[in-house]
C-alpha cells in the first residue's frame, strides 16, 4: 500500500503523537481577535469537554471586505482544522456565513 499522508494510517499516527484536539488559552485569544475584527460579527460559539473544555465550534457573519483578513487568520493559526464559507445575497454577495470548529475529523 502506497504511502498516503492524508489518509487514515497518517491520522492515527498523528493522533497517536499528539492529542487530535487542543484548545489553548492563545488558540481563545486568536478566536477573539477574529471576533473583534471590522465587518465580523460574532453569531454563535460554544465550547465541549469535561473538565477543561478542547473543543471550540462557531459561526462568524463576515462581510466580503474582511473576508480575506478572517481567512487569513483561520488559515494561518493553523488550528482550525474545518471552516466552512457560505455566501449571502442574491445576486451580488453581501457577506460570508462561516463556520468553524478545532475538531479534527477523519475526511476533512
């Protein structure tokens, strides 16, 4: 079987090494900077894990001109391993609907 850095040997490798989630205190600093940004307003956010919580999952409302600034960041943390744009207005496009979660899960 030919090596497949994506697939799910790759995975349980990685999992195995380090835990498949992690919320640290400056991955919650980084998330609140993304909140406080110019054209992001902040829909939902909830938290999972018992005691300390490790999951952080959400949805931003980001207009087109700080769409770029929001991907930059989600992408550049390298934390937020799914986020999920939908765009809003017909038929020009007002604003994003994205989505985002620290949850690794195998397939994505």
């Amino acid at each position: 079987m030919a090596d497949n850095p994506d697939g799910v040997e790759s995975f349980i490798e990685r999992s195995l090494e380090e835990p498949v989630i992690r919320l640290e205190r400056e991955d919650l600093k980084r998330f609140i900077e993304v909140a406080r940004m110019e054209g992001v307003t902040l829909l939902d956010w909830h938290t999972r894990g018992t005691p300390r919580p490790d999951i952080l999952n959400g949805a931003f409302h980001v207009s087109t001109e700080a769409a770029e600034g929001v991907f930059r960041h989600l992408v550049d943390t390298q934390r937020w391993y799914w986020h999920d744009w939908f765009p809003l207005g017909v038929p020009d496009i007002t604003h994003f609907l994205v989505t985002f979660t620290n949850q690794r899960q195998l397939g994505r």
